[in-house]
C-alpha cells in the first residue's frame, strides 16, 4: 500500500484550513471502541467541522456542519436517540458562531461539503441560504425515502436544497488511485483537493485529501473514518456490539470490514511526515487544543 502522493504543480494551489467549533456530543463507548475497558461507559467527542479558503480562488468552502443547536428538530427517531444515547451534549457554539469569531457569515461560504448524512455531521442546512451542498450519490436513496415519508427514517427528505447540491457520481468518469486510495477523484482540477471514496461507514461516506502548501504539505480529513484517534493508530478497533435480547448484532460502520480497509489506508498515511491526518471526532485532539491557534480564525499550520 503506496501513502506516495501527487507532487506539487507549478504556482500549486491549495488550501488553509481551519477548525471550527460544531458542540460536542457523548457517546456509548462500547458501541464504539474494542476492547472497551468495564469503567468506560461513555467517550464525549467533539463533531469538528473545518473551513477551508483556497490560495487562488479565495472561496470558503466547510467540511461537514457538526451539530444543529435544535437538534429535537431532527427527524424523531433521530431526535430520540440523540436524547437517549448521546447526552449529554454541549451545544454553547454551532458552526455559525465559530465563524463568526473570525468575521465570516453563512453567506462568505461558496460550498458545504457534507461528508455523510449522520445527524452530527449534517448542523442545519437551512442556515446556509446561499450555499452549493455537496454530498455523495450513496446518500440520495436515503433522502428520497426519509421522513416524513418513512416515520421511522432518521434522514430528513428535505435536509438539503436540491436546486442548490451537487451529487458525487462516485461511478462516473474522473476517479482514480491517489495514495493509497483506490477511487478518488481531483475536484476542482488543480490538485488541490482530492475527494475519496471513503465506503464502509455508510453509503455517500466521503474524505477530504487536501494541500495545505504549494511545495507538498497535505491534510486528510477523515470524517467518520473512525470515532476514536487509538483506532486509526491501530491500538483500539472497530466494536461489535451483541444484543442479546434480539441476537442482532450491532456496529457502526455498515460494511465493518470495508471501512477496516479503509482505516487501514488512511493509517498508512501516518507514516508521511507531510500528511497531517484529523478525524470528525478525535476528542484527545480537541481537549489538548480546544480554543488555539487551529481553530478559526487561526489556521493549522502546513507540515
């Protein structure tokens, strides 16, 4: 497995990027993580989305949207579990107050790319009046058929603007190797960021492999990838959870060993001194530099 990557052009574009605040949530670590220790009952985990402002263009585009303040306002099986499973959450800033703090509004930002559709990715579209969605083709089937016209769905319908969102063809012309990543595809044809295909978490699941410099620094956000840092190092893995009151069987990749492949993949990345490599929800990470100089308006810097 090849972590080499695309040498920088000639005046190569490429991307600052930032963290933002999207609240926090808590999660049930033995859903989550393996091998759980029995005195960890819970993980709380940030819902990290990024602002990225291309060198040349000078767009802001967002990577993901964290957490929507009036998340009772999701779908209500949605609601319920966020009520239930994953409290308590910390809500004292969305991603609409972080950018504020450096002087950006909903309407500086030309694009939102939304890694997948989980309700802690997703923040609130509707705040977002005047900007291109772009989601991955696996997620259109589940909107078509969310609520309301599924009660049970946890997916809203009408989560995004259609006349406004691009759709990945994830199928189409254009993806190939990059790295160590058998599909991705060059968005914006200048190199500067690469979309991965990044299957097994859930259908439409895609990564941001970005430059940060024009001489060969890169970023890799990972979104879901995993929902633990000691995963991705390979210290803690991907937890099954047996139920043993239905004998189903519970893990919160659809495709488990899928999205082991593709763990293994970003891992690899660890190895270049020139990747720096986050995930949506590294709560290490955050609670060593929450409010620092990688969150906006400060910027990571390029390795």
């Amino acid at each position: 497995m090849s972590s080499s990557l695309p040498p920088p052009g000639v005046n190569q574009p490429y991307f600052t990027v930032s963290a933002l605040e999207g609240g926090r949530v808590t999660i049930p670590a033995p859903l989550f993580i393996d091998p759980c220790p029995d005195d960890v009952k819970t993980l709380p985990l940030p819902a990290t989305p990024f602002l990225l402002r291309h060198s040349v263009t000078k767009q802001n585009i967002l990577f993901d949207l964290g957490i929507r303040k009036d998340y009772e306002n999701l779908p209500p099986v949605t609601a319920e579990r966020a009520n239930t499973l994953f409290q308590p959450i910390d809500m004292a800033q969305d991603v609409v107050d972080s950018l504020a703090k450096g002087g950006l509004k909903p309407s500086d930002i030309s694009h939102v790319f939304l890694s997948h559709i989980h309700w802690d990715h997703i923040g609130d579209p509707a705040l977002f009046p005047y900007s291109t969605f772009v989601i991955g083709d696996g997620a259109v089937p589940l909107l078509e058929k969310g609520y309301p016209h599924d009660p049970n769905s946890i997916f809203a319908s009408d989560l995004v603007p259609f006349e406004r969102t691009i759709v990945l063809k994830t199928s189409g012309p254009g993806w190939k190797p990059v790295g160590p990543f058998p599909r991705a595809v060059d968005y914006y044809g200048d190199g500067s960021l690469y979309i991965v295909d990044a299957a097994g978490h859930m259908p439409g699941h895609y990564n941001f492999l970005l430059r940060t410099s024009p001489d060969g620094g890169w970023m890799y956000l990972g979104g879901d990838t995993c929902h633990d840092w000691r995963i991705l190092t390979g210290e803690l893995s991907v937890a099954e959870h047996h139920d043993p009151s239905t004998g189903k069987v519970f893990c919160i990749h659809t495709d488990k060993q899928t999205a082991e492949e593709h763990i293994r993949r970003v891992r690899s990345l660890l190895e270049n001194p020139r990747v720096r490599v986050t995930i949506a929800h590294n709560g290490i990470w955050f609670e060593e530099n929450k409010g620092g100089p990688m969150f906006w308006p400060g910027a990571f810097e390029s390795l």
